[in-house]
C-alpha cells in the first residue's frame, strides 16, 4: 500500500470511527442569558428583591465592566466597589418539570447571586465558572428576576495549607 492510500482509508476509517461514536442527542437545553442585562451602578438596599423599580437601569450585554477605565494611570479604587446587575425573564412552559440550573462562566471578584427574592449564594472566585440550581425558585407563571450584586473590591488572598503525614 503506498502512502496516498495509506492516508486515504486511514481518513476514511477515522471518520467512520467517529460518527458511530456519537453520543444520542442529549435532551438538555440551553438558553444564553448574556443579552438584556440591567446594571443599576451601585448596589443599593432593596435591589435583589424582584418588585425593585430598575427602569432607569442601563441595559447591558455580558460580560461587562462596571466602570470604563483608561488603560494606564487609573485609580484601582474607581471600580472597587459592589455593582448591581438584574436580568428578567420567563422559561417556556415545556421546561416544567424538569431541573434547571444557572450557570455563571466568571464574576470578578465575588458575586451575590438572587433569584426571585431567595438568596442562592456568594460566590468567591473571580473568573471560575460556578453554577447553582435554580428549579425551586423559578416561577413559572410569571417573570422571574436574577439579581446578582458583583463585588469587584480587591482582596486577601485567603489560603490554607496542611500538610498530612
């Protein structure tokens, strides 16, 4: 066999390899959340609950800075601070009943995550993904509302380290 074959049917063979390797199509769904985001600034009492009047917030897309910054001889300070973000929405109705999760590919630097009033969590991790399910909290007959206060204030590193011998 020369090498022109060679390759020929050694492509052919992977292709084939390939499609009888395929996993059944999956019934999970996925609904970007990126568009239509409201960021009110900074964070004020009262705003993760879902009656909160953020009509004169601006509308945004993800990801998002809170403060526009020159790129050199700023003042750190100028966006450490806790920002408000909340973003409406409804799920179709052929989703009752199964669970639904929100998935977060990165805040920086902590993020307090609320849906519909029930506080979730506080997650600590700049730009780690986390995820949280959300099923028991969604309404299904009318809007739902994520309220996600970012805080984006430096700070220390907390490690621990122990050694086990």
């Amino acid at each position: 066999m020369n090498r022109r074959s060679f390759l020929g049917t050694t492509a052919a063979a992977l292709a084939a390899s390939r499609v009888s390797q395929a996993a059944p199509a999956s019934p999970r769904r996925v609904l970007p959340l990126n568009r239509n985001w409201l960021f009110g600034g900074k964070a004020v009492a009262g705003g993760a609950s879902p009656t909160f009047d953020d009509s004169r917030f601006q509308r945004v897309t993800l990801p998002h800075t809170n403060v526009v910054l020159p790129w050199h001889s700023f003042d750190d300070k100028a966006y450490e601070f806790v920002s408000l973000y909340r973003r409406h929405f409804k799920l179709p109705a052929e989703l009752k009943g199964q669970r639904i999760f929100i998935d977060f590919e990165g805040v920086m630097t902590a993020a307090t995550v609320t849906i519909n009033g029930h506080r979730l969590l506080e997650y600590k991790g700049g730009y780690t993904p986390f995820s949280h399910e959300i099923t028991a909290q969604v309404n299904w007959s009318a809007d739902n509302v994520i309220a996600v206060e970012v805080d984006s204030s430096e700070r220390r590193l907390q490690m621990s380290l122990r050694f086990h011998f």
